[in-house]
C-alpha cells in the first residue's frame, strides 16, 4: 500500500501545501479501498496495485479543483525598464564608491577594471530589454 | 467506448442517483457504472474523486466510515435531503433537454 501513497503523493505534488495533505490522504484512501476489493475479487496484490495505479487517470481527469499551477509572474515592457534602472543605479553606485576609494588612497587607477566588469550588468538587461521590445513588435506585426 | 466530454455534465447527477439507491463507497460507485453500461463508460477515479468531493462540498451528499461483513473500512457516502432535491432538480432539467435535442436531432 506504500506504493499507492507515493503514487498519489507524487500525482499530486504540484498542489498547494494546505490542500495537498488532505487530498492525498482521501485520495490514497479511496484508492486503497479499491486495491483490497480487488485483492478480494481474486488479483495479486501487485496486480491490484498496478490496474488501480494505471486505471487512475491523470491530473487532467481531475476536472474542476482549480489546479494551482505556479503563476508565474510575466514581466512587461516596463519591468524591463525598471531592471535597466536598477541596474544602472546599482552600478553607478558601485562605481562611485570604488573610484572614491581608489583616489582616495591615490592609487594606482585600478576601479577602471572591476567597473568595466560591472558596467555588463545593465548591459545585459538592455539586451534583454530590446529583445523583448524586438519580439513584440514581431507579435503586433503578425 | 463513448465521448467521456459528453458525460462529463451529467456526472454529477448519475453519482447522486447511485448514492440515492443506497449508500455506496468510492469503488463500488466506479463498478456499477461499468457494469450498468456494460464497459461503455468507464470512470476514472480522478473524476470520481473530484466530483464526489465536489458533491461533499457543496452539502449534497456526505461520508461515513462504514465497514463490511469482513471487517474492511470504507468510506460511504449517503444522500442528504439537499442532495435528493438537488437530484429531482437536475433529473427533470436532463428530461427537458432530452426532449430538445431528440426534438432537433431525430426529428
């Protein structure tokens, strides 16, 4: 019967904790009450396990209970330019500091190296940043 | 084996009429369908499940902890008067919509 738990344990691992223990403890039941008549109807317990396990269905079947899928946050134009803003902010910010540092103490000019490094930061999120303006325009034009 | 999409609407009211017979456990309301129609429709235990449990919460049928001649535990589920008029409601609303499309259909 421990296979039959993990069975449903594992179906259901996408559900929100709250529901999830519940479920699974109903579900499991159910399906054990299943597996025993069988058992009695004369299947091999290993049988009985797999008909139940296969005749389950999917999640899919499990019409109706709002399946809490991880909605994931989609980002929009204007998210990109808050991280270019942020990034540029940061960076300026981290600059500032190690060139005070660096004239400070009258160094050689070393924050030239870190800050070239730095500066891929946003960089990077105006890539991003055009890639996305680049696709959707692609999608209006479609 | 026929479009389960087509049953799907009418689940409900097919479980609350095997309950409505007699108070009947989660296997033992898989099985009858399958032998009621022959092995035409079977019903998998995820639906199951999820109408049963949609059922429970909305007050129309409710669950014990039942046990058989043997000993075994099962979890039964028996009507309740919500879920008798619930059923009558529905029974008759089928009735009418049988009449539509067999009216429009086989006409």
């Amino acid at each position: 019967m421990k296979r039959i738990r993990n069975f449903v344990k594992n179906t259901f691992k996408n559900y929100p904790k709250e529901e999830r223990e519940k479920l699974i403890k109903s579900v499991t039941e159910m399906l054990t009450e299943k597996v025993e008549d069988l058992v009695e109807n004369g299947y091999l317990l290993e049988d009985a396990i797999n008909k139940t396990v296969t005749e389950f269905g999917s999640i899919e079947d499990f019409e109706d209970i709002k399946i809490h899928k991880k909605r994931f946050r989609i980002k929009n134009l204007s998210h990109y330019k808050n991280d270019i803003l942020f990034s540029i902010v940061s960076v300026i910010i981290i600059i500032g500091i190690l060139a005070y540092v660096n004239l400070y103490f009258k160094q050689v000019i070393w924050f030239v190296i870190p800050s070239l490094a730095l500066l891929f930061w946003p960089l990077s999120m105006i890539y991003k940043y055009l890639n996305r303006k680049g696709s959707e325009k692609e999608n209006r034009d479609d | 084996m026929i479009k389960s999409d087509l049953i799907r609407g009418h689940l409900e009211t097919v479980i609350l009429k095997l309950i409505i017979e007699q108070d009947r456990y989660g296997y033992e309301i898989s099985n009858t369908i399958k032998e009621r129609t022959e092995n035409q429709f079977i019903i998998k235990e995820a639906t199951l499940y999820s109408v049963v449990k949609r059922l429970e919460e909305r007050g129309l049928i409710e669950s014990y902890i039942g046990t058989l001649t043997h000993g075994k535990k099962r979890r039964y589920y028996r009507i309740t008067t919500f879920g008798k008029t619930y059923y009558k409601e529905k029974i008759s609303e089928w009735k009418e919509f049988k009449l539509i499309i067999e009216s429009l259909l086989e006409a």
